[in-house]
C-alpha cells in the first residue's frame, strides 16, 4: 500500500482506523509538501502536495517488486495521472476506482445550485478534470465504481469507455469494524445516548439537492410526530459540509429553523473520522438516510447503517440504487419521491411508514444471505475476480 505521511494531511486523521490496518500488509508512507504549501493557490489539495513523492517511491518500489497492477482507490482523483506514468515506464496495467465521479455533470445540469468552493473556483477544476479524465481512463485495464450511474456518465461522455471493463461495487459495510468499537471512550460521542433524549442520526453531506428529502421529514415531524415524541427528540446532522473544520456553512439548520424546527435539529458541519461515525450510528436510537435530487445519487454510508442494527429510514429518489438494496436485503424502511412528488405527499408517506405505530422504534431484520456480497470480505471476493479477468484478458 503506497499513502501519505498522516502529518503532511491537513484533514483530520483517526488514530483508530490506522490501528486497526491489516498488519501483514506493508505501508509505504511517503512525504508531502509541508502543510504550509497549502495556502498558495493550486497546492490547497493532497495529490498535487504529494504528486512527485508519489511518483517517485512508486517507481522504486515497481522496480524492486513484482506488482500484477496498480490500484487506485482515493478521492484524490490528480494521483490518478500517476497511472500511464507508471504503465509506460514499468509496464504495469492500471486500474481505477471511482468513489466520486472525477468530472461531476450535477452542477451543469443545476446551475441553481453553488457547488462546493463556489462557481469560479468549480470552473477552473472542472475544466481541469475534463482535460486529464478521458486521457488517463483511456489507458487504464478497468476500473470500480460505487454507483452504476458512474459508469453511464463515462460512456456517456467518452466513445471509448464502453470498451474498458468496468465494476459497480459501493463501499462495504465490516462487521468487524463495530466489534473494534470497544476501544473508544463514550465521552467522544457528539451527543449523551443516556440522557433520556431521542437521538436520531444522520452522518454526511448536506446540500441543496437534499432539501427534497429533509423537506418531508421536517414537514412529517411538524404536522404527524406525536407530542411526546418530538419533546423528547433530537435529529443530529453530522459532517455535513467537504470544508475545513470551522469553515463549513450549514445547509440543514436554516432548513430546519423554517419548518419551526430549530429546537430540534443539530447540524455539524466538520467531518467525523470513521471510529466516531461508527461509534455514533451504534448508539442512536435511529438512523437517517437522505437521498438527493440526483436520480444517481448512491448512500455509500447505507451497509455500515444497516450493520449498526438501529431502526433505520431512507427518504430517497425511487430510482437511486438504496431502494433496490433495502428492498431485497431489508433492515430498514424506505420512502421514496420523484420531480412530481410535493412535500405533503412525501410528509404522509414518511408518517405512515415512520412515525406511525412506533415503527421508528423498531429494528427491521437483515437477510444476512442477501447482504453478504455487501459485506467487506465478500466485495474483496468480487473484486480480486473482476481484476484477475482484466488482467487475464489484458495478457
């Protein structure tokens, strides 16, 4: 495994998560540009910070070892370049893995909505992205998606795309990570579990193409939440925002504040390591899951909600790929919209399957047979297939 030295990231780490790292696999660490760099204009990310340390040891280590491939696996979609750089050198195949869409079409096809960063700085990267994407994609022997609408959009935009072997596997949900949960002090949790309140948790971004979903839940808990429940209750909202730490403009609150519901909505906008996201999710008394907009729209926090075994509600756009999920594996109940969907018909909805008859207090059962091919040993299985094909078929 090839990384970046932890001091030289300017996101907050997780102690936890490293611990708990295979240790038969050996980490390469490699050192960035000082933290420093990352004021002056075009060194704000990681990947152009670590780009040449990168480089650098990837090749010694490409020289010194047999590799099949190379497997890239991060949101910092600038290191992808790094594979025809080491294809050409060491004649390694590639392979890339798209957690995010590299080049995102949402914002051109919603120009209402402000992306992350604001209009001008999403342009200069854009215009970026879709310089470097179709060059590197071209080359590489396959690649992993966590929704299947990634795929579409590359084919979409690139003639050659469909001829590159392509895999949709979202992100796991580990067993085990919650049994290592042990370690961690309860007082680091962002609310009591014990002080006699109802919790009920969401973990992830915020944005506009959310308020569809959180328009019914507000207007559900408004108009149909009975009155000892909404004076007991309270809806965290957390890691909500890509900003640094303190940075981050809420997008939840102010919505919230207008359905009369300030009292009982929290939004944290920092982002929360995974040991306290997992830590968080196990000890609420219920789960929250947004959907947007964006048909394509895929919850990749849903397998580790499900396995956090809490009463758990998904309010989300009836073609994203959670309802199909939720429907065949159960664990929790979903709710879903379309473009004509108006926000009573949605609050009713999500009274009738939520609120009513106590049914967020309940913990819906998991089809374990259904859900292992979710599960982190059982998508390793999938995917060591799918590039032992690629690589049989590359020669």
């Amino acid at each position: 495994m090839l990384a970046v030295d932890p001091a030289c990231c300017t996101e907050g780490l997780d102690p936890w998560q490293a611990e708990h790292l295979p240790p038969e696999v050996p980490i390469y660490r490699v050192r960035a540009l000082p933290r420093c760099w990352s004021r002056l204009p075009g060194f704000g990310n990681i990947e152009t910070r670590s780009y040449r340390a990168l480089a650098r040891t990837g090749s010694h280590l490409l020289q010194r070892h047999h590799f099949d491939a190379v497997y890239f696996s991060t949101t910092a979609f600038g290191t992808f370049r790094l594979g025809p750089y080491w294809k050409r050198r060491h004649g390694v195949p590639f392979f890339l893995d798209y957690q995010d869409p590299w080049v995102n079409d949402h914002y051109r096809r919603h120009p209402e909505i402000v992306p992350p960063g604001g209009r001008f700085k999403y342009a200069v990267a854009d215009r970026l992205k879709r310089f470097q994407e179709p060059r590197v994609l071209r080359e590489a022997a396959g690649y992993t998606a966590v929704s299947a609408a990634y795929p579409k959009a590359l084919q979409a935009r690139y003639n050659f795309a469909s001829a590159i072997p392509s895999l949709v596997l979202p992100f796991p949900g580990s067993a085990l990570d919650f049994e290592n949960l042990h370690t961690l002090p309860q007082s680091e949790l962002p609310f009591d579990p014990n002080d006699g309140l109802i919790h009920w948790v969401s973990i992830g971004r915020g944005g506009a193409d959310l308020h569809n979903a959180l328009s019914g839940l507000f207007e559900a808990l408004r108009r149909h939440a009975p009155v000892e429940l909404r004076q007991r209750l309270r809806l965290h909202f957390l890691g909500t925002s890509y900003a640094p730490a303190g940075r981050g403009v809420p997008s939840i609150a102010p919505l919230a504040q207008r359905y009369g519901l300030a009292e009982l909505v929290e939004e944290r906008t920092e982002r929360l390591p995974l040991s306290l996201t997992l830590a968080s999710l196990k000890a609420a008394d219920a789960l929250l899951v947004l959907g947007s907009n964006d048909p394509a729209y895929t919850a990749s926090k849903l397998y580790p909600y499900l396995l956090a075994r809490r009463p758990l509600l998904a309010v989300m756009h009836e073609q994203s790929s959670v309802v199909e999920v939720l429907q065949r594996c159960g664990g929790g109940s979903a709710v879903t919209f379309n473009a004509a969907t108006t926000t009573p018909h949605l609050a009713q909805a999500i009274a009738s399957n939520w609120l009513a008859e106590h049914q967020h207090r309940r913990v819906l059962p998991l089809d374990r047979v259904a859900f292992e091919p979710h599960t982190a040993a059982g998508q390793a299985k999938i995917l060591v297939a799918f590039l032992r094909r690629c690589l049989s078929a590359h020669g």
